[in-house]
C-alpha cells in the first residue's frame, strides 16, 4: 500500500531551461570557425594541384594548341576538384559538429558554410597559380613547337569585370559537402536544441530523460 504522506519527496529534476546564448556568444565562434575552415581551403587547393592532371600545350606560331582533338584532362581536373571539394565539406562540417557540441546550431551552420565558400575559392586560387608564372613565361617565349603545361584550372569558373573575383558552380562543391553532412547528423541528433544536455530533463526514464530514472516511493 502506498504511504499519502508525499511531504518528504522533493523534485529531482529541474524542469527549467537554460537561458538562451546572445547573439554575440554564437556570432564570434560562428565567425572563428568559418576563417580556419578558410584557411584550410588552402590545403584542399594543394591537394588538387598535386592530384589533378595538367594539361598539354604545344605551342605554334599562333600561339598554343590542344595536342589532341578532346583532351581528357579538362574533364578530370573539375572532377578532382568537385570530388576533392566535396570530401572536405563532408569532412570539416564533421569535425565541427564533434569538436564544438556547445556551438551547435544555424549560427555554426552559417560559419561552415561561408568557411566552405571561402575554402572553395581559396582551394582553386592556390591550385591554380601554382607553376602559373611559369606557364604564363613559356607561353611568352618558348619556340614553336615545344610542349609545355597548362596549370590545373576549372572550367566553370568565369572572370567578371565587374566583379573582382572568380565565380563558378564548381567552387560551391565544398559549401554543398557541408550541409548535407550538417543536415544529416542534425536529423540524427538525440537533442532538439542539437546541443547535448541543454533541454529540461525529463521525469520518466524511458530515453526521452538522458537515462535518468523516475523517483522509488515507498511500499
């Protein structure tokens, strides 16, 4: 039989939630994460030029021709990128997630995929004018008919006048890596807020309380 005296029993759960950060606690590390995510588009730029084929110009007295009719290296150098790219979205989205489980949320979100935009242009800047210089001056002064290489470049990338920077589908690959990598952890969170243990806890053990286990009462 259940004892009526209930005077004894106290809550062992607090039922509150936590305030809510400010804007300029989720904006700085939002900010932060997106200029190493930057940063590290440097890297993904190395791995490009060290993968991606070159392609192979021969030069005559117009100027510089392709040495086949289609050259394939066209194709497999926006293919590195766009595989390359998209690997880095997969994996820096990853390690934020992991690594900042406090900052998780759109404010995060928002920074890994400027970070990504930033990290794809940087990526295709770097690969790019590695050996650039180089080219450029063979193309200048070589003798007709000497072989030179063309530096890996996209061929989605376009130069505006009116705008200072290069733009193209291809450099969104790592932006597009992240979110779906994003989306899919945040779909399999076990938290709403996507923050680990910032909900109110629950009064029943039964998964939706983190493991907690109801109170025993008395026989």
């Amino acid at each position: 039989m259940l004892s009526d005296d209930t005077s004894s029993y106290e809550a062992p759960f607090d039922l509150q939630p936590r305030p809510r950060p400010t804007v300029a606690s989720e904006l700085w590390p939002a900010v932060a994460v997106a200029l190493g995510i930057g940063v590290l588009g440097l890297a993904l730029g190395w791995a490009w030029y060290a993968l991606a084929p070159t392609l192979p110009l021969k030069i005559v007295a117009e100027g510089a021709v392709y040495t086949s009719a289609e050259p394939e290296q066209l194709a497999a150098s926006d293919s590195w990128f766009v595989l390359l790219g998209f690997g880095f979205g997969l994996l820096v989205a990853l390690l934020v997630w992991v690594l900042l489980p406090r900052r998780r949320g759109p404010w995060q979100l928002a920074g890994v995929v400027l970070g990504c935009l930033v990290a794809g242009w940087a990526a295709w800047w770097l690969g790019h004018n590695i050996g650039l210089a180089h080219y450029q001056d063979l193309l200048a002064h070589a003798p007709v008919d000497t072989l030179i290489q063309k530096p890996v470049d996209l061929r989605a990338v376009k130069h505006l006048d009116f705008f200072p920077y290069a733009i193209g589908g291809s450099l969104l690959v790592p932006a597009l890596g992240a979110v779906v990598m994003y989306a899919l952890l945040a779909a399999w969170s076990s938290w709403p807020s996507l923050r680990r243990g910032e909900e109110p806890d629950e009064p029943f053990g039964d998964g939706l309380g983190y493991g907690l286990e109801p109170p025993r009462q008395d026989v």
